[in-house]
C-alpha cells in the first residue's frame, strides 16, 4: 500500500499537527506510516480558549512521546517558516464589497 503522505524530509524535525476537533500538538516528528499514524517526541499541546474554542491560547502543556491516530490527523505542517497572518477576508475586506 503507498502511503497517503510522504513525510520522509520532515523525520527527526519539528512539525505542527492539528487534528479533527480542534486540538494542535507541536513535536519532533520520530516516525510514522501509510495511514499518517504519527510518533512525536518532545510534544506540547496548544490550549484553546475557554471562551472561544477556535482560538488558541500561548498557554501550552507539555506530552512528551505521543502516537497520533492518523484517522484523526487533518494537518501537517513543519514548524519552521510558520507564522500567524492576519485574515484577509476579515472585516477590511468585507468593507470594500
């Protein structure tokens, strides 16, 4: 079976996974296999706000070596060169319809 994602050049580098129902983890990727089941060590889980459960809080708390259902994995992305942006189809854009 050939896996679904090839994630060969991120092993043994830090990535940010989100899975479905909101939760993020930012760990070192150690392994993973055809269905996306993934092995992070060093891993942190963002906290969402208890207000807003979309938004992420800078509060963190630490996992260590975790094994990520792939059933449940919606994202992966390295950590390095991520940066927040602001939405550009917030309210700015909406003014100029």
């Amino acid at each position: 079976k050939s896996a679904v994602l090839d994630l060969t050049n991120h092993v043994d580098k830090k990535v940010r996974v989100k899975f479905a129902g909101g939760r993020e983890v930012e760990g070192r990727l150690k392994g993973f296999d055809t269905l996306v089941n993934l092995v992070l060590d060093e891993s942190v889980e963002y906290i969402r706000d208890a207000e807003d459960p979309y938004k992420l809080t800078e509060e963190t708390r630490p996992l260590g070596l975790i094994v990520c259902r792939g059933t449940s994995v919606t994202l992966v992305c390295p950590s390095d060169g991520m940066a927040e942006i602001a939405n550009p189809f917030g309210e700015a854009a909406a003014d100029g319809i």
